[in-house]
C-alpha cells in the first residue's frame, strides 16, 4: 500500500533462567549428608512445617496460602498440591530438615572437605586497564577448597540474595580456576551470567 511505512519489530532478548538457584544448589549438596529421609507426602510435609513453626498461621504465610488451606493439608483433606506449590513445600521443609546434620555438613566443607562445582554458565572478563573479552559459554567440574567453600555457605546463611551468591561464585571460580590461586591472570575479573546449570557436591 502505497503512502505507509513500517519500522522494523524489536524481538525482545530472551535470558535464560537458571532452573536451579545457586542457592538451591548449595541447599541439594547438604542434603546429601541427611540420615533420614525427607518427608515426601504433602500431608506429612505440612504437618512437619506446623511443628517446626508452632502453629498454622505462620505456615500459611510462608507457603502463600490460607491458614484454612495448611489446616486440611494437614488432616490429609488435600492430597495433591499443584505443581508450584508442592515444589515450595519440599523446598521449606529440606531447608529445616535435621539442621544438626546440615550444620556437621556445613562445618566440614567450610573446614576440611571443601565442596564440587560443576556449572555450565556464559563467563565474561574484564583484565586491567580496563580491556574485557566477550563473553562465551563454558563448561566447568572442578574441587573448591574449604576456605573457598566456606565464602559461598557463609554468604548463603548471612541471606545472600542469589544474585549476591553468583558474584560470589564468581569470584571464587576466579580465583580457584581462572587466576589459578594468584599464579596466573594477575588483576582478571571474572563474570558469571546466564547459568543453564549448577551444581554442587560435598
């Protein structure tokens, strides 16, 4: 049609979305330490989270459902939660799940074990003055030491935020692999973006 012009259409970026956490990581390596396993049932699940909190209110605010909702969870009148819900559920009551064990775990990977990181992320550089390389995918599985470990569970149980936690990584990976302990890469500033995976392992 003759008199109209069109402008080109912006496709909007699309960024990949991590489908776990670097703080859900860290949370599945210290489970691996339970004695006991971690109740499975939605029912038993709810009931576990009412006796660790003391009442139904508070559950019903940490899951974002009515207290009404918690209480026939809790008499077995509900069974099957939708997806995301039972997903939160799971998620409150491992992070709970015999905090003795979890601290014994905690304490020895921060000490003496260290911990395993195997992460699949888009790595970018920056090296004095100032000069900086794109950025490209990667695949890394290497042994953090204890001392390392420890900046990643302590930033964790001081409420790192996740982005707080993959500056972090970050920078841990920087110095462990990339700047190799200071004996290479002097002043390298590693970036961590676009995570399609990450695990760790104690």
């Amino acid at each position: 049609m003759q008199g109209l012009s069109f402008l080109p259409v912006r496709r909007p970026t699309c960024r990949r979305v991590p489908s776990v956490t670097i703080d859900a990581a860290l949370h599945d390596a210290l489970t691996a330490a339970f004695t006991r396993p971690v109740p499975k049932s939605a029912g038993a699940q709810v009931r576990y989270l009412v006796r660790q909190h003391g009442g139904t209110r508070a559950v019903a605010a940490l899951l974002g459902v009515s207290q009404r909702t918690v209480e026939r969870y809790a008499k077995g009148q509900i069974k099957r939660p939708r997806a995301e819900l039972a997903a939160r559920m799971t998620a409150e009551v491992r992070r709970r799940w015999q905090p003795q064990v979890r601290a014994r775990a905690r304490k020895a990977a921060s000490t003496s074990e260290g911990l395993m990181i195997d992460v699949r992320a888009r790595f970018g550089f920056t090296a004095a003055p100032g000069s900086t390389d794109d950025a490209r995918l990667r695949h890394l599985t290497l042994a953090l030491p204890p001392h390392q470990a420890a900046r990643l569970l302590d930033a964790q149980a001081a409420g790192a935020t996740d982005r707080e936690l993959q500056r972090a990584t970050a920078d841990v990976l920087g110095e462990v692999y990339f700047r190799d302990g200071g004996q290479r890469a002097q002043g390298l500033d590693v970036e961590l973006t676009d995570i399609e995976r990450i695990a760790f392992e104690l």
